[in-house]
C-alpha cells in the first residue's frame, strides 16, 4: 500500500469521527491537488462552538494531522488539519 493511500485513510476516518463527535456545517476531504497546503487535508467549519473542541483535537492527534492556523468566524470554527 502506498504511502499516498494510507494518508487518504487517516483523513477520511479522523473526518468521519469529527462528523460524529461534534456539531458540523461541512467536513470534506481535498486531495493534495485541490488542497492550498500541497497535503491531504481535512476542512471542517463546526457550528455552536468556541475554539476547536477536545474531541476535534483528540481525532486529529489519533489520526496524526496537524491543525493548521484558521481564524474564528461568529458562530462557526473553521479547521484545516494536513497529514
């Protein structure tokens, strides 16, 4: 298996948990090419919360990501998180 797949199978199963976890509006998966990062990525915009909560934090250091600065808006939390 190659190294590009696995990265693919983290992001998809730490997105699949964010969406059961928490509140969201969305939780996609962008491949590297469709990524601002160059990088599998996770994009979440989680509804109801201030900051990014434990558990968002907790899926993304299972799966190995790492969070990626995005600003707060009103009543959503962004999150981008790259292998």
């Amino acid at each position: 298996m190659s190294c590009t797949v696995e990265e693919r199978r983290r992001v998809r199963r730490a997105a699949r948990a964010i969406r059961d976890e928490v509140p969201t509006e969305s939780v996609d998966v962008l491949a590297p090419s469709a990524s601002q990062y160059d990088a599998w990525t996770l994009d979440a915009v989680l509804r109801d919360v201030e900051g990014v909560p434990p558990e968002v934090l907790r899926e993304l250091a299972l799966a190995g990501l790492t969070l990626q600065p995005m600003p707060s808006q009103t009543e959503y939390q962004h999150v981008a998180a790259t292998v």
